[in-house]
C-alpha cells in the first residue's frame, strides 16, 4: 500500500510539472535514472508512475526512444496558467524560495555568494536589473542541491514573464521600489554569506511580504480608479445640468 501511494504521489508531481509548461507537448521527460535522482525514489517507482501517467493520456512511451508528453497535456497547462493570478503566484514563490534560502544558507558556495554579488552590483548600477534579479533567485535555487526546487523556482520565473496580467502586476510595482528590492536582495544575501538559515529564510519571506503588500496598493488604486469613472459616467448622466443642456 505504501507503494503504491508513493508512485501516484511521484506521479502526481511529475502531472504537475507537465501542467506548469515545464515539459511542453512533444517533448521527453528526463531519463528515468535521472526523474529517481530528482525525486529521491527508486526507478521501479518511476517506472509505475510513467505507467500512471499513461493511463492518465498524458505521455506516450515510445519504446527504445523515451516518454514524451502528448498534446492533452499543454492544454491543460495553459488553462491552469490562464487563471493564476499574481497574488497566487507571489505567495507559492514566498514558500517555496523561503525555503529554498535556508536550504542554501548551509551549502552555498564562495563562486555562489560572489555570482550572486554580481547581480547586487547589476541592480545597483541599473544595467539589467531585471535579469540580475531572475539570476539572483536561480542561484539561490541552484545552491539549494535540490533540482525539484530548481525546476519549481525557474517555472515560477517563466509564469512571471509570459503571462500578461502577471508580467503586468509586477512591473507596476518593481519599477516603483528599485531601491527597496535591491536593499532586501543584499539583506538575504548577508544571510547567506553568514550561513544563517532562519536569517535567510526571514530575509526572503520579508522580500515577498513588501511585495505582496505592493501588488495589493497597486490592486486597490486601480479598484477606486474604475470606481470614479463609474462615478462619473453616472453623475454625468443624471445630472441637471446634462439634462438643461440637451432641451
């Protein structure tokens, strides 16, 4: 019995990571040595969990060749990514990267922390800040020595980009706080530095926290923004002087 809930749990991760886009229609999922390694099972339970999945209709094994994920499988993705807002997504990245920087804070390199250094230094001078700040949080991920982690983080970066209402949501509010954003990056990066897992787990989830916060400002001006137009358009419509006007 136990088993068989670990292969459907394994299954319904990899399910998950083939709705999230990572593994897009068409193309092969990892080697199943490497899907063992990645979620620290044995490949008899990777091989039911492939079995699973395809009876499920969302890969096909194609002998001698690999597991290739079908079409059924993208659409399913895109509806799922259609409705995740940025408020959903900010908070999945606080816990998951929370984490991710006390995992990191006790197996970070030096070529790590000074990589990660760069970046402070990209965002400080403003020259592709954007990129540097992607790098800094894949870094991170990458220190961790978890590649589930990796591979959630780095889907959580691809839903930020390519969605428009999220890729809209965050440059409303990143462009406003360069300052806050780069002095939050450096205060989890002291963390790291100093190998303090809770610190940096704190510093990170404070990051989130001003962001979060943010993403509600910009939420709730736009709300009393299409409030007084509404207001507007109904004071214009009955008011006298509208009415005096047209008789």
């Amino acid at each position: 019995m136990k088993s068989r809930r670990m292969f459907w749990q394994i299954a319904e991760k990899i399910e998950s990571l083939i709705k999230s886009g990572l593994y897009p229609p068409g193309s092969r999922l990892p080697p199943e040595r490497e899907l063992a390694e990645t979620f620290d099972v044995s490949r008899p339970t990777i091989r039911e969990a492939i079995i699973a999945l395809e009876v499920m209709q969302l890969v096909e094994v194609k002998t001698s060749s690999g597991v290739y994920v079908l079409e059924k499988a993208n659409e399913e993705a895109e509806k799922i990514a259609d409705k995740i807002s940025a408020f959903e997504l900010t908070q999945a990245r606080a816990l998951v990267e929370g984490e991710a920087a006390a995992l990191a804070a006790v197996s970070i390199t030096d070529s790590e922390l000074k990589a990660l250094q760069k970046t402070l230094d990209a965002m400080e001078s403003g020259i592709d800040a954007d990129n540097a700040d992607r790098d800094f949080h894949v870094i991170i991920s990458t220190a961790t020595r978890n590649k589930a982690i990796l591979l959630a983080v780095e889907q959580f970066w691809e839903l930020r980009d390519s969605q428009p209402k999220i890729k809209k949501s965050y440059n409303s509010v990143c462009s406003q706080s360069d300052q806050d954003r780069l002095e939050e990056h450096r205060a989890i990066f002291n963390a790291l530095k100093e190998k303090d897992s809770q610190a940096a787990r704190s510093a990170m989830h404070a990051h989130f926290n001003r962001l979060i916060n943010a993403l509600f400002a910009v939420s709730e001006a736009e709300a009393l923004e299409e409030v007084r137009k509404k207001t507007s358009q109904t004071r214009d419509l009955y008011s006298l002087s509208h009415i005096v006007s047209r008789s």
